[in-house]
C-alpha cells in the first residue's frame, strides 16, 4: 500500500454510530440467550478437524506446534457438537468463522457468527426460536416461514425437486440471466444460481421469511425426513432480500456423516479443489452419541447491516479484509 | 496464455473474450451460504467501449488480454493513417480515422497522447486532457463583448471546429478540454 492509499485506509471505514450499535445487538443477543436459559461457550479457531462442505473453502495454517496443519474453523458446529454429545443442553457462542474466498459486498472472509444448539428442539421448534430471536433484535414482524419448494415454484415456476438442468437454463434464458458458462448438468448449481438471481431478491422485504424444507442434495449436516421426495430438515432466513441464517435439525447418525463427508469430498475433487481430512473427532462424538436437537448458525455482520439499515458489510465493519 | 482464475477478479483488470480486451469496471461476488459462488463482471470493451456482463461459477477462468499502455507522440498524417511514435523505444504506429475517433480534433504535430495496446496492436488513444490551440478563421469578435455565455464556431489550427466566447480573434491561442470539446480560456503566448 502506497503513502497516499495509507492516509485514508488506516481510518475504520464504518462510523461510530454503527460501531455503537454492533456493541448494542452483540448486548442484546447475549441478554435473549440469557434469558432463554443458554449456556454461553467458547471453542478453539483452530482446529485439525475442519467441516467438508463442497462449496466452503477453510483457511489452513502451519503452526510450530508436533508440525501439524491447522484449519481455522468455518464454522463452531464441530466443536459445538462435541459439546453436545458431552452432555451439553443449550448452548450458544458468538465468535469468529472464516471461509477463503468469500470476499464481496455481502462477504468478508473473516466474520462474526453467532451459533446456537438445543437438544429436543424439532425444526418446527428451531423455526419457532429464530423468528423470536430475529424479532426481538430487530422488530420485525414474525417471519413467514415458506417451504423451499413453493418460493421455487413462486418466482421461477419450476419444481426444484423434479426438473432437470435443461428446464433451469431454459427459464434463465427466459429472463434474460446470462447462467455461468460452467453450470452444466448439475441440479444443485443451477439451485443456487436461480436462488441467488430469482428467489432471495424477494424474500423478506416486509416480514423475515424462513424457508425450509431443502432439497435432501443440498442437505450439509441436516436430517433428511423420508417423504415420497426426502428433504432436508434445514431452514434458513432471509431479510430484505439477504441471507442471515441457516439451521438444521440435526444429523445424529455417524454412518450418515462419514458418506455425507465423502460425498461432498468427491464433489470438491470433481471441483478441483483438495479434498479435506474427514477429521474423526465428531464423528467419535456421534458414534458416543449427540442427542436430537436443533442447531442455527446467524452472520452478526449481515445483522448489525440491516439493522443499521446499510447496504455493504464496509459500513458495518471496522476493518474489513482490504483494511485489515 | 495467461489467465485469471475467479480468485483474482477485481476492478481494473484486463481480460480478453471472444478475442476482444475488456477492462473490468465492477467485480462482484454473491453465494449463498452453503452454495455455488457466483461472480460476476462488468466490463468495458477497450476498443469499442460498449458494456458487457457475465457472470462465472467459483473456480472459472477466464483469459488475461495482453494490454500495454505506452506514451505515444503524434507525428504526421498520412492519407487516413495518424502516425504516432512510443516515445520509450521510438517504434511508430498508424492508427486509422476510426481508431483516432474525435482525437484529431486535438491533435498537433509533437502532442503527447495516452495510448493503448492490444497484443502490441495500437487500440485506442487519447489525448492529453486540456490542449492549447491556434485560431485559424473567426468572425471578428464583438469588442468589449466579455460575456462567455455568447459563442461563436471558431476553426482551430487542426481543422476542427469549436466554440468559443464571441470575443476571442483569429490568432489567438485557447486552452480546450479534450473531454468535452469545450472552450476553457485564452492563452498568452
């Protein structure tokens, strides 16, 4: 960085009012959870263990410590889930998460998140605890809850669960989307790209709406209920057209996990990107046994952005990563 | 081939498809949480300066344009051909009227322009933002009249016509702005 980008690039690139209200939802988050009986936790930024997601790509480190390599955590789910399965009840941290890469308007590779898991809880029940949350943090009204199916069907007139990549591209091409050159044959891409381009720019724009009911392909560490078409028991919400949260209710079963890991392993592979070490640590804790519950995952940037009514998470952060 | 893989994209820089250099004006990235990533780029075309957007799947890459920017000194006219010489290795290039575009309105023999190559091939040129030049023919100007809202077509010493404040006289020198092709002010000599 040169003299004169230096002169102004030292300087936090939020105002102070907005610097004030993270520390106010950060108070209020915590005094909710409080309220709500949680146990606030802290787990390790590093790990040996890192989750494979196929399309998440961890920032890895060398560290002096037995010459062992090093992940710095995507997510607390791993280390949550141990806690869990270790008799934990309800328990909620609020940390740091990093994923290569994400760098945008809406991204910033490292983030604040905000995670929470409670035995006994179903999906309904998880549903039910977000919208509360949400409300309160940001006084809204109760969120719309929408199965996934119907928001695809709504805004591209397409079954998410039965059509094929030819009908996607053809609908995108009807609405004049220009579709990566690359997306192919693969369902769970053209999903997203639909997502992104048709679907979230309406979700939200009065009451939060939570979509649930995924399709069981795009399931991550969720439970898939067998239906006549089996989905995923992951909700996620969205506000203001902008994705703020995603919950499962919870794979419990370590045979699951092993082929789910090896799944998007493959997937990865496919991708050209390296395949991640399936770690063990939780699927020794599944194996011991991590009780039913529900767990959501919430992006505090995104959060204190709306909030602040802002469109850029540079308006949010202190220093964001070409600040930091 | 060089290229640039999604990892790379940002504003500013220079890519080549379909065999044609863009420059990239806008870099965004949109993915939902667990999904595909999706970036997309808009783009000015070099030569043609027309706007174009794509989008790409995280791990696309897309073709580096061979770009160089050099300082070219206008030489000589010939026929439709303006000669111009890179002023670091003396190599002359001919750039047609339409490559020239609006330019020749500015151009002097010796001015220094900005200049833009593709694959060593001349693409565009500009001149230097504001350029002094020489009144060749005006009506004769309305003595006392200062006003600078009443303009007249004045014809310049490159043959381009201009407009400028009723009481400018043939001979004088004017300061121009090259991106608008407005009269800025009298110069002394």
């Amino acid at each position: 960085m040169n003299q004169t980008d230096l002169a102004t690039a030292w300087r936090p690139s939020p105002d102070w009012s907005e610097i004030r209200l993270r520390a106010e939802v950060l108070r209020q988050t915590r005094a909710f959870f409080q309220e709500h009986d949680f146990l606030e936790v802290e787990t390790p930024l590093l790990s040996t263990d890192t989750v494979v997601d196929a399309e998440i790509e961890p920032i890895s480190l060398s560290c002096g410590i037995e010459g062992k390599k090093f992940f710095l955590q995507t997510s607390p789910e791993l280390c949550m889930k141990r806690l869990l399965a270790a008799g934990g009840e309800a328990l909620f941290q609020i940390t740091r998460a990093f994923r290569d890469e994400e760098c945008g308007p809406l991204h910033n590779p490292e983030f604040t998140i905000l995670e929470w898991y409670r035995l006994g809880d179903s999906m309904q029940k998880g549903m039910d605890f977000l919208s509360d949350l949400f409300q309160s943090l940001m006084n809204t009204d109760r969120a719309i809850r929408c199965r996934y199916r119907d928001a695809f069907l709504k805004f591209t007139g397409l079954d998410p669960f039965t059509c094929e990549a030819a009908q996607f591209a053809q609908v995108a091409t009807a609405n004049g989307l220009a579709a990566p050159a690359q997306l192919g044959d693969d369902i769970d891409d053209w999903l997203d790209f639909l997502l992104i381009e048709m679907v979230m720019p309406h979700l939200g724009l009065e009451a939060p709406v939570i979509l649930y009911d995924y399709p069981a392909s795009q399931a991550a560490l969720a439970n898939v209920r067998a239906e006549a078409i089996p989905v995923a028991e992951r909700f996620e919400l969205f506000y203001q057209g902008i994705e703020l949260a995603n919950g499962y209710h919870e794979l419990c079963d370590p045979h699951e996990l092993a082929r789910r890991t090896a799944q998007a392993n493959a997937k990865r592979t496919q991708q050209g990107r390296r395949p991640l070490p399936d770690g063990g640590k939780l699927h020794a804790a599944m194996k011991a046994g991590l009780p039913p519950c529900t767990g959501v995952a919430l992006g505090v940037d995104r959060l204190v952005m709306l909030a602040a009514k802002k469109k850029q998470l540079d308006e949010v952060i202190a220093f964001t990563i070409d600040r930091a | 081939m060089a290229s640039y893989n999604t990892s790379d994209f940002r504003k500013g820089l220079k890519i080549q498809i379909e065999g044609e250099p863009y420059m990239v004006i806008e870099s965004n990235f949109r993915k939902p949480g667990k999904g595909n990533a999706i970036y997309t780029l808009r783009m000015r075309n070099l030569v043609r300066g027309t706007v174009l957007e794509r989008n790409y799947k995280g791990g696309e890459s897309v073709e580096a344009a061979d770009v160089e920017e050099i300082e070219g000194q206008y030489l000589y006219r010939q026929g439709d051909k303006y000669v111009f010489m890179d002023t670091s290795n003396y190599e002359q290039y001919e750039l047609s009227t339409e490559q020239i575009g609006d330019a020749w309105k500015y151009l002097k023999d010796g001015t220094l322009c900005q200049m833009v190559l593709f694959e060593s091939n001349p693409i565009t040129v500009t001149p230097p933002n504001h350029v002094v030049l020489k009144i060749e023919y005006c009506e004769p100007g309305a003595k006392g009249n200062t006003a600078t809202n009443v303009t007249k077509p004045v014809k310049v010493e490159t043959g381009a016509e201009i407009q400028c404040p009723s009481f400018v006289e043939m001979g004088e020198l004017v300061r121009v702005d090259t991106r608008t092709g407005e009269y800025i002010e009298r110069v002394k000599e």
